[in-house]
C-alpha cells in the first residue's frame, strides 16, 4: 500500500508542479500587460492518514494566490488621459454588452479594474485598452458637486460653450489724491449672443477753484458704451474719506451722491460698493452689477496719493461662444471640459472603489474583477478618503510581475517535478520487484 500511495502522492506532486508552472507562466506571458496582477501558487497538504505510530503519504494541492492588492511600478505614459492609483482602490467600470442607435449599450453588472490606459473614443467615451468604460459620478450643468448616487459611463460632449452675457464687473484701482486731470479705463463686455462691447469708465476729480487748483476727497465717474442700442448718459459722484456721509478712513470709498442712470447700493460701513444699470446691447434689458469694493475699507476703489491712476484688477463675468479644447482630469478626480474661450466645466468625479479583501475577487479578462462574498462590499469613496488611494493622471500602473523572481520559481517548478518523476520511477521499479519475488 505504501509503493502504491507513495506513485499516488508522486503524481498529485506532478499535477501541483504543473499548476505551478502554469502560474509562472501566466505572470511571464503578463509581465508588461498594463495593471495586471500576478498569480503565485500556495501548496496545501492533503492526508490520508498520520499518527503517532504510523503516516501514510497523501497528496498535495496547488491553490492560486492572487496578489491583487500588490502595487505595481507606476511609470509615466504618453496617454494624457492615462490613469494610475497609487495605494488602495480600484476604477470602476463597465463592459459594453451591444449596440442600439449607433451607441453602446452596457451590462448592468460591476466591474473593477486597475488598468487605468484610458482614451476617448469615437463616442467621446472613456475606454481602456481591454475594451472597458470608465465610471464616475456625474456632475449637472452649473452644479459644483457631483451626484454620489450613481455611477455613469463617462462620456465627453464636444458641443460649444454656450456664452454667458455680462452680469457683474469688478474693478480694483487707486485713483490719484493729487491729481486733477480725468483719467480712463475700458472693459470688455459680452452680450446673450457672445458679442463683444466696451465700456468707458472716466474719472474727473472734483477740485476746488484756483488758483492754485486743488483736488479733493471726490470723484465723478461717468460710463459710457458706445455700441448700445439707446445712448445713455450714466455719472455718478463718489466720495472719499472725510468728504462721505458718514465719514470713513482716508482714502477709502464711503458713498455715492447725484447718480444718474445708476443705482447705488447700499452704503453701511463694510457693505458691497456697488453700482447698478441696465443696457441694451441688442438682445435685449441686460443688468450689470458694478462693484468697487466695500465701503470703508480699503479694497477695490482707493484714493491714495500719488498722480498715476493704477488699475489692480479689472474683471468681468461674461465670455464668448467657446469651442472643445481638450480634456483634463486633476487629481482629485474631476474630469474638465476645456474650451478655447478659456473656460473651463467640470462633467464628473472619479471615485474609487475599495474592498475588505481585494485579494478575494473574481478575476476576469482583461484585468477586470468582479466582487464575491468573500471580497466583501463595494464601498465607492472619493480619491484619497477611507483608505483609498490617490490618482496619478498621465501614468499608468505596470504588472506587479517581477521576471527575476519568477524565474525562480521555474526552477524550483521545474526540478520538484523532476523529482516526482524520479519517486513514480522508483516506485514503479520496486513495485516490479515485488511481482517478481513469486518467481
């Protein structure tokens, strides 16, 4: 029984070795496959029987270990959509399963993966070298959060941007304390069609008559658009310091007096300095808000000496019709459609998706996973929170696979099942004696 249990456990010992070398030789087939994880091999006894006074051999197993959460090398790549996790996470994705309409139609089921080489397709989605879609959670137009309660396939619209008519200026300055000449600045402004305006913003100090002439702590402004559909006359008078109603500190706004086609705002001690007027620029009633800073402080409109007029910032909130840019992804996750206008809208957020046991999931084609129950639950997180990892963008993550090592592990692979070979050799040679004894 021994010589028989001995070839027995000699062949289970082949079949484990051979389970090896299939391990070693899918982690050398993989080696420079993007996020793939290697496959070692963890080798179980099996008995049969085994006491103090007595042990028969039994047999061995060889049980795949997966090593999916091994980082592999992140490496710089030429994709710039290109993504890497650096730490714990996966993306999620989807697996397209048809075609309706000339779109893909996908499976309703979760897929994981670390393979982060995505690129935009002919669709506008975001695909990866095996075929799958990137997920995120979407973000509504002219909303600042995404929608944490679904995860989409990301698809990027390449439509224009549609412009935005002028609302709000603001304008940061000092006006000169000694000086008595007007001084002038322009802003560009943009209508509901994205047509481009300017206005005139002209300064004239109040001075008291000479000689000599001397300036004092007000100004009159006057705004003027030219390309408007009815000319106006819009002037207002600002006061400085002393000279307001109440009083505030040297050299900052305190108020507004004589407004003509203008509405000031209100004029307490740390409130907005704002003006208000309304235009027509050819697509009808179009309010813009001017703001000067805040009064009593000194922010936005100053009166300090000196005989330059110095203009700190000057910027307004309307923009032209843009056309698609580009894409970009930062690396909290935001996906941001880039416009040629300079403008810029973020679509969707890239989450990651950790588990208890990543090691436990389901291994499918194309480096893709599936959860089980002993991976446990799916938890999506954002980039970077409850031990999830961080996003590294225009890189992608390398095979875990380390060629040296595996190399190794053929040899020994190789040589153990030489060895088996050699004990069902023996075996098979003393069980031949023992049939001979009878001769």
């Amino acid at each position: 029984m021994s010589l028989f249990g001995a070839m027995t456990t000699a062949i289970s010992g082949l079949g484990a070795q051979s389970r090896a070398l299939g391990h070693v030789s899918n982690n050398l087939a993989n080696s420079q496959t993007i996020g793939y994880k290697r496959i070692d091999t963890q080798f179980t006894e099996l008995l049969t029987q085994s006491g103090r006074n007595a042990h028969s051999p039994g047999a061995v197993q060889a049980r795949p270990d997966f090593t999916n959460a091994v980082q592999g090398t992140i490496e710089q790549s030429d994709i710039p959509l290109a993504l890497a996790i650096g730490g714990q996470g996966f993306f999620s994705v989807a697996a397209r399963r048809g075609t309706v309409g000339g779109l893909p139609q996908f499976d309703e089921r979760q897929f994981f993966t670390r393979a982060g080489d995505f690129q935009m397709d002919r669709d506008g989605f975001l695909v990866n070298g095996a075929g799958y879609y990137l997920q995120a959670w979407p973000v509504a137009d002219g909303a600042t959060e995404p929608d944490r309660t679904v995860l989409r396939p990301v698809r990027i619209s390449q439509q224009v941007f549609n412009p935005i008519a002028t609302s709000r200026i603001e304008l940061a300055a000092n006006l000169p304390a000694d000086g008595i000449a007007p001084v002038a600045t322009q802003v560009r402004l943009y209508d509901a069609m994205g047509r481009a305006h300017v206005a005139n913003l002209t300064f004239t100090p109040v001075t008291l008559p000479g000689p000599p002439v001397t300036p004092t702590s007000q100004w009159d402004l006057a705004i003027d658009i030219p390309s408007e559909t009815t000319p106006t006359t819009r002037t207002v008078r600002l006061q400085f310091g002393t000279t307001a109603t109440p009083p505030v500190t040297p050299g900052t706004l305190g108020g507004f007096t004589t407004p003509v086609n203008l509405t000031p705002g209100p004029t307490a001690l740390g409130d907005p300095a704002e003006l208000t007027l309304t235009t027509d620029l050819g697509q009808g009633p179009q309010t813009i808000t001017l703001n000067l800073g805040e009064i009593g402080i000194a922010r936005g409109l100053t009166q300090f000496a000196g005989n330059e007029f110095s203009v700190r910032n000057l910027a307004q909130n309307g923009v032209p019709p843009g056309s698609y840019a580009g894409l970009s992804i930062g690396e909290t996750g935001d996906i941001s459609i880039n416009y040629d206008n300079g403008q810029s809208r973020v679509v969707a957020r890239i989450p990651l998706v950790t588990f208890s046991d990543p090691d436990a999931l389901q291994r499918l084609d194309g480096q893709a996973f599936m959860r089980t129950i002993e991976s446990g639950e799916a938890r999506v997180t954002e980039v970077g929170k409850d031990g999830a990892g961080r996003l590294v963008v225009g890189s992608i993550e390398r095979s875990n696979v380390d060629i040296a090592s595996e190399f190794t592990k053929l040899i020994v692979a190789q040589r153990a099942y030489t060895a088996n070979t050699r004990v069902v050799t023996a075996s098979d040679e003393m069980l031949q004696e023992t049939i001979n004894m009878r001769r």
